[in-house]
C-alpha cells in the first residue's frame, strides 16, 4: 500500500505560500507507517517547531491500473475520505532551499491522518464535495473539490503515468488555504459536508 500525495492544488493555497502555479501536478509520497492509527494522538516530532495541518480530500484505489485515461478514472475509485497531510514546515522550507526531497517533512511516522470514508454515490458531484477543518472547534479551512486545480479523475489519469495504483493505495488530493501551525493540546476535527470524518488530538 503506498500514499501518494498531491501539492499545490489549489490556487489560494499556492498564494499564501507564495509558490508558483505549476504546470504539472506535485507529487510525492508517503509510505504505510506514516499513518496515524485510528484514535492515537498526533505527537509534534521534536525535530519541528512548525507543525503544520493540510485538509484534504482521500481517495481509496479499488482497482489496479496503470496509464489510465482520464474518462476511465472514475472506475478507480468509490470511495472518498477526508485525511491530513502533517507537515513539518520548517523542515520542508530548509530541504526545498537546498533542492532536496521532502520526505523527512511529509512522510515521517504519524503524518497522514486516514479518516472514514462515504461512498461515491453520497455525492451528486465529485467535483463539488464540501470539506473542512476546525481547530479547536473554530473553521481554520474550508474547501471545495470545484476548486482543485487538477480533478479527481485527471489525478488518477497523471498519477497512474508513473505509477501502477493498486487497491487500497490513497491519493491526498491537495489542501485548500487556510493551512497553519499546530500545537500540543490542539484538537482537529475535519468534516465532509456537515459528516465530522476524523478526530485528532495534538500532544
Ligand atoms: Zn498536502
């Protein structure tokens, strides 16, 4: 089972990190041990002083493929969940600076939060589903699928050029604005529509 992640997919978001636009989808990847398992608190690593949370709509692969063409890409999935990607933003800054890879900010022990899943058929629309997060019972990000630079179905047709998805595989599809720093005693409560999907308590 692999998680592979897409950044900068929606444009605020890209703004107030002050990013370019990019041309093709950013992806990277986390492996199976950096999901948070189901009710654990989520410990800051001490290797971070700035946390960060990303909301972001999951998407469950039910299906092996590879170079899927985007009209088939539906198939793929019916599934669709709600996670955070963690983030150590501090350390993704220094490793970004120096050209290197992400991974020990994105992919390290703890830093995906898998929720509950709703069945594609929940939806009317999978380019319109409603999500977001709260911090301490206040909204710190809303977001729209409407509003992904790349759709759910032109992900899986990219993602799947480079690598073979097979069931179970995730695909975090990018985080809204809103995205901000965490600290112990913090609790995140992420919600599809009005559905409360995941509960995480920070340490
Ligand atoms: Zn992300």
């Amino acid at each position: 089972m692999k998680i592979i992640c897409i950044g900068r997919n929606y444009a605020e978001h890209i703004a107030e990190l002050q990013h370019e636009r990019p041309t093709d989808p950013v992806i990277f990847m986390k492996p199976d041990s950096a999901i948070l398992p189901a009710h654990n608190p989520f410990y800051i690593p001490d290797f971070s002083n700035d946390l960060h949370y990303e909301v972001e709509l999951v998407v469950k692969i039910n299906r092996l493929g590879k170079h899927i063409a985007p009209r088939f890409a539906h198939k793929y999935y019916d599934e669709i969940g709600l996670g955070i990607d963690f983030t150590a933003r501090d350390l993704q800054n220094q490793l970004k600076d120096k050209g290197l890879p992400w991974e020990k900010a994105k992919a390290f022990d703890g830093s995906a939060v898998i929720g509950d899943f709703l069945p594609k058929t929940d939806f009317p629309d999978i380019n319109a589903i409603e999500f977001g997060l709260k911090k301490n019972q206040e909204w710190v990000q809303k977001g729209n699928s409407e509003m992904m630079l790349w759709k759910i179905d032109e992900l899986i047709a990219y993602v799947s050029q480079f690598f073979t998805l097979k069931i179970g595989d995730f695909i975090f599809t990018g985080t809204p604005a809103g995205v901000g720093k965490v600290s112990p005693e913090d609790e995140l409560v992420g919600f599809i529509g009005e559905k409360k999907m995941f509960e995480v308590k920070v340490k």
